[in-house]
C-alpha cells in the first residue's frame, strides 16, 4: 500500500471514529418460557395384534383374521377411519435356543401388526380398550393423553413466556443499575405440547375393565427478546 493511501485510511478513521460503546450495543437479552396446563380431550392408543406359527404363511393369515376383527371393533365403536393408522407390520422367524454347538434352527414365525388409533371421547377410552383386548389385539404399546386444538393454549403460554422474558430482564436492568428500554426484537422458539404417556408395552393375555385417569397435559412455548438499555 502506497504511503498516500495510508494517509487517506488513517483520515477516514480520524473523521469517523468508532468508539468501544458503539462497536457493542447496549442490550439485554433473555428467554422466557410460558406453561399452560389442561386436562385432555383425547387420546392416543399404540395397540398390536401378534400371531405366531409354524409356518410364516399361517403366522400372517392368523394375524390378518385377527386385525380383521379389530379394525371391525374401532368401526363399531364408532372410531372414524381417518383416526386408524397402521403403524408397523413385520414377520420374522421365531429360533429354537441352542446350546451354540449347532447353528440356530427357525421353529416358527411370528407375524405383527400394530395400529395407531386416536379416541376423541375420552370416556369411551376403558370401554374401547377392554373391547381391543377381547377381539385380538394381544400388544398395548402406549397410552398418551392430548388436545386436540392446541392453539388457545398456546397462545395463553406465548403470553405467559413474553411476561416471564420481561421480568428477568427488568431484574437484570435493575441489578446492573441501568434502565430498561423498549424492546428490539422477540422470536419464538420451542412450542411443545407433547401427550402424556400413561401405560407402555404390556402383553395382554385376557379382557379386562381397563380403568385409565387423564390428568393434565402441559403446553410449553418459549420466547427470545432482546431490549435495549435506556440513558
């Protein structure tokens, strides 16, 4: 770089100085975090049906028979078909144990089929379940509780966050000594209103009056804002 360039730089900086206050602004930032709690108006059921036999044939031909009749008890109970959705499905060879002298021998097949079924009247959820367990269905792997329109909640909680995010800040502005000055931005981040699991892989070998408690379900939404710091 030549000498007048140098000199042409160095007055630059000279008009426009850049001083430490303006190369970091004054801000506060903060997350804030709102939870709303209410009971649930719905549930989701995890069930399978699981059949075996020697033959991988008959293993899958006793396993349809049997779905066959659970998918014709959720229509019965008046579960629409947008609410059933199968979930997994598989077959695979069942081997007799063996002391390792000899390689493993396939006796058998097991065949499975597990559905996906949401109850919109939670007290038709027992009833539901017993009527499952006696029509087929041998696998519960999972019970959870939720809401279906979320978005009251959440909103109730995105309020609950932006208050909370403005209370630490103000006890932030107030333990450094300096006022608070208006908001520059806020974002969202994480909305959760994940469903709560009751009951979770259980064989079931017989009907039973199935009792089930909803309790709570929690909406969580968090928020991130950043105010400035007053003069």
């Amino acid at each position: 770089m030549s000498l007048g360039r140098l000199i042409i730089v160095f007055a630059f900086f000279l008009a426009f100085p850049v001083t430490a206050e303006e190369a970091m602004p004054r801000v506060i930032s903060v997350t804030g975090e709102g939870q709303v709690a209410a009971a649930p108006d719905m549930a989701t059921v995890r069930i399978g049906v699981r059949r075996e036999a020697r033959q991988a044939a008959d293993a899958m031909r006793a396993n349809s028979e049997a779905m066959r009749a659970v998918l014709a008890s959720l229509d019965g109970a008046g579960i629409e078909a947008r609410d059933i959705q199968t979930s997994g499905l598989g077959l695979s060879p069942r081997y007799a144990r063996s002391d390792g002298s000899a390689p493993p021998r396939v006796v058998g097949y097991v065949a499975s089929n597990d559905l996906t079924v949401r109850v919109r009247e939670l007290e038709a959820l027992g009833g539901i379940l017993d009527l499952l367990i006696r029509d087929g269905a041998n696998a519960l792997n999972g019970v959870f509780f939720g809401i279906a329109e979320t978005g009251p909640l959440e909103d109730q909680a995105r309020a609950s966050a932006v208050g909370d995010a403005r209370a630490k800040a103000e006890t932030l502005a107030e333990a450094a000594g300096v006022p608070l000055g208006a908001v520059l931005s806020i974002s969202e981040g994480d909305v959760g209103s994940g469903p709560m699991p009751v009951a979770r892989g259980a064989m079931m070998e017989a009907a039973m009056d199935v009792p089930v408690a909803g309790g709570e379900v929690e909406v969580r939404v968090s928020v991130s804002m950043v105010f400035e710091i007053g003069e």
